[in-house]
C-alpha cells in the first residue's frame, strides 16, 4: 500500500487563512467591502503599470498577493500562547520578534507567528501578531485579582483542538482526513462571542483599567480582532474608502510613499461598536457595547538592518515630534508633507539601500553568468558590476517596530496612554510561551547570505572574496 502523505504546513496554513477571512467576512460586513475595494485597486494598480515590476517584486508575486493577510489576537494566560504555539507550528508558523507594548502604555506583550523560510512565505505568508495580557500592570489589587479568577476559569480551546494537536505531534504531521477538522476546531478559538463572561460592573471595572483589559478578560475567547489584507497602493485605498462609506484613520502609519518602500505602511478604520450582553451574578444578561474590531490595510516594502531600522525611528520620531498628526485629520497633509521632507534623508534607490547597507537584499545570478566558471574568489561587488549577479530587496514580513509607531495606541481609541506600571520582560514572555522568539534580523540576513553562498557557488566558487 502507499504510504500516505502528511498534508504540507502552508496548505493547512492557507486552508486556515481562508476560512477565517471567510468568517471575519459574516462577522464584521466592512472588511469585505475592504477586500473588494483592495483586489479592484491592485487590479487597476497592475493594469496601469505603474511600479508594477517592483510591487510584484516587493509583495512576493501576483499568486502570493491574493493570499496576503495579517490578523491579530490577544490571549489572557500562559497556557494559551504556549498551546497556540503548538496549535500555530502546525501550520508552519513559529514565533518571531517580541514586541514590548508597554513602552506604548499598553498592558500586553506580544510576538508574531509567522512562516520563515523563503519556500514557505512564498507558498503564503499569512502572519498573526499575537498578544499577552500583562495583569502585573493592573495597579489595582483587587481588579487585578478578579481578572485572574475570571481567566482561570476558561478554556480557549476545543477538546477537538487538543486532541489534533497532540495526534498532529506525535506522528509528526497531519494527514489530509485531519486537516478539515483540525481547521474547524482551530477557527472556533478565534470565533466572536456576543455573550460576556463578566457583569457589567466588572466590564466597567476592567474597563477603566484599560479598554484592552476589558477586550481580553471579558469574553470567553480571543475573538480575531482584524484582519488585514495587502494593497499595492495603499494611498489610493485610504483616499476611496470613505467612497466605501468606510472612514479611515487620519493618516497612513509608518513610513512615508517612497519610490522605494520599506518596512510597511498600514491604515485602518475605526473599531466597530457591538452590542453584548454581560452576565450578571443572579444568572440574568445585560445588554451592553464594547469596541474591539477594525479593518486594517498594509503595504509592504523591504526588511531594513538594523542600521536602517535605526534610522527609521530617528527620522519618525523626529517627524512626529514636530507634528503630531491629529486624530481629526485636521492636520494630516502637513504631516505627510513633513514626514516626507523629513525622510529625504533616508537613501531612496535601491543600490543605496543595498550600498549603505540599510536594507536586505537576495541575490541572484544573470543570464550573463550562464556557463561561467570563475577559479578564483571575487567580491560580490564585482559580480554585481559586470552583471553576472543582480539584485532585489527582501520582503518586510514583520510588523511595525513598536518604539517609533503610534498604531497600537490609535487602534485602541485616540484617548491618551494610561499610566502603568512598567516592567518589560521578554523572559516571562518566552517562559510563557514555552520557547524563545526568533530574531527577525538573523533571520533576514540569513535569507541574504544563502542567496550570495548560492550565486558563488554557481559560479563554482567555494566562497566569496572577502
Ligand atoms: C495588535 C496590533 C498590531 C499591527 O498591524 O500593527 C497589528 C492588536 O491590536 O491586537 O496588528
Ligand atoms: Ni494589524
């Protein structure tokens, strides 16, 4: 008989993908307008031409665009990072990057799942920023108790779930009759729940604390709060969708429009109001509201060094610091205005990039390099000079770097960051989570150095020349 096979990570990956973008779809009606608006503003964007080339470059081709997402989630305990960790490696997505919120006065922190190897984002990319609620940072006793009774007490997952899960471990994969249902037990987790697990005092209570300590401890799951699909221009989503009846953010997160786009830049509109019903001690509901869910867009450009990462936030910060854009939008074109006079100095041509060594590149070999052998080591730069090798930046597939970025905050609500206790610790995370984050720029520079190992070696050569 023929061995059967275990079903490839990034099919149970995008199987993943599409049934919740499926489900956030019914859930909340704005984002398909979003995504229909998207995919008919990146099909003018190819049809007419412009910058086609590198946008295809930058998103990783035409197949990888339509799978193009990223969503976020917010966990309230240890255990349930550490079992989405294992529910998440299933799907080939493993932990990178960790990310400090509290520097933003925000009580979580948090890491990104997502593919790493080259094959594997290519095959789709769908990544999730996933948080943990930090309960040391409720300053009131008491709150902070009640909050860690109400989570003590649930399960996120479906005993379906676990029992994939561990089957999944133990054989070292999952087989395509496991799949459907592993699928559909995972996507309940991420399901939105209209029925609180708390009263109304103690939502008002948590509430007052932080809206994101009310959104995690409240409810009896880790609703998907976004998700967020990729555009090709997203100047153009931000300025049609108010067409849409959909009211974006002020302004476009993160860097400015460059020629050459780095890192991402994202925009949103506004969390929905839903209505919910608290439980009441005496076993009666009460209707309420509570604001969790928002549509977002993103482009991206490419992976900066750290050198180039420092850079970004010095000029950011420097930017912001002398306008601020406003939650009205009153102020917004003098913002962008500033923000990219003020980015002048951040190197635009790709060959700067790579020269100043503020962005990642792979590396490949021309058709003028087909049938040559070299028999003794040359820089790469002489390659790239007598067009034996080329170029092309490394896709960002993270998120924006919390320290310079004002999204967290404006995605809560635009009121300003509540005074919190301040204790950042990328160890507790990694305890909690049941292993360690993987370094984004290790990660990024391997991709580098694998693709100009492969051009010396074409080439027939051992190494580079130093
Ligand atoms: C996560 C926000 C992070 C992004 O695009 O930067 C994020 C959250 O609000 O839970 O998704
Ligand atoms: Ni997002």
């Amino acid at each position: 008989m023929k061995q059967q096979a275990f079903v490839p990570a990034h099919e149970i990956r995008a199987s993943f993908t599409a049934a919740m973008s499926e489900m956030y779809r019914t859930e909340v009606p704005a984002y398909g307008t979003l995504v229909d608006l998207v995919e008919e503003i990146n099909g003018e964007t190819l049809k007419g031409n412009t910058g086609l080339k590198q946008s295809l470059t930058l998103s990783g081709g035409l197949e990888r665009l339509q799978d193009e997402r990223h969503g976020a989630i917010r966990l309230g305990k240890p255990e349930e990072l550490s079992m989405m960790r294992r529910v998440f490696a299933i799907m080939g997505m493993l932990p990178v990057s960790y990310y400090d919120l509290s520097i933003a006065g925000i009580p979580v922190h948090s890491t990104a799942f997502r593919p790493v190897d080259k094959v594997e984002l290519e095959k789709n990319p769908f990544r999730i920023f996933t948080s943990l609620l930090r309960l040391d940072m409720i300053k009131d006793e008491s709150l902070r108790a009640a909050a860690a009774a109400v989570l003590e007490k649930r399960d996120i997952f479906t005993n379906g779930a676990y029992v994939l899960v561990e089957k999944a471990e133990n054989e070292g994969g999952l087989y395509a009759e496991d799949v459907k249902a592993f699928v559909a037990e995972v996507l309940e987790t991420f399901r939105w729940h209209s029925e609180a697990a708390v009263s109304e005092e103690l939502y008002e209570r948590l509430h007052s604390a932080h809206r994101l300590v009310a959104d995690v401890v409240s409810f009896k799951g880790p609703h998907i709060n976004h998700l967020t699909p990729c555009t090709l221009d997203i100047d153009k989503v931000q300025a049609d969708m108010p067409k849409k009846n959909i009211s974006p953010k002020a302004v476009v997160e993160g860097p400015p429009s460059r020629k050459c786009p780095i890192l991402l830049r994202q925009t949103s509109f506004k969390a929905l109001n839903e209505q919910v019903n608290y439980q009441e001690e005496d076993g009666s509901f009460k209707t309420g509201s509570h604001t969790a869910r928002f549509g977002e867009i993103e482009q991206r450009g490419c992976a900066l060094t750290p050198a180039g990462r420092a850079l970004y936030d010095e000029l950011l910060l420097k930017a912001r610091a002398e306008i601020t854009p406003d939650a009205s939008g009153e102020n917004a074109g003098v913002y962008i205005e500033n923000l990219e006079k003020t980015f002048a100095d951040f190197p635009d041509t790709w060959d700067g990039l790579r020269r100043e060594k503020l962005a990642y590149f792979v590396y490949s070999l021309t058709a003028n390099a087909e049938g040559i052998r070299l028999d003794t080591a040359v820089p790469l730069e002489d390659l790239v000079a007598d067009g034996l090798v080329e170029f092309a930046p490394v896709i960002y597939e993270d998120f924006l770097p919390v320290s310079a970025a004002g999204i967290f905050q404006s995605n809560l609500g635009d009121e300003a960051a509540q005074d919190f206790i301040e204790l950042p610790n990328k160890a507790l995370f990694e305890n909690a989570l049941g292993a360690k984050v993987l370094d984004e720029f290790e990660l990024y520079a391997s991709m580098e150095e694998a693709s100009i190992a492969a051009c010396f070696a074409g080439l027939g050569l051992k190494g580079r020349a130093a």
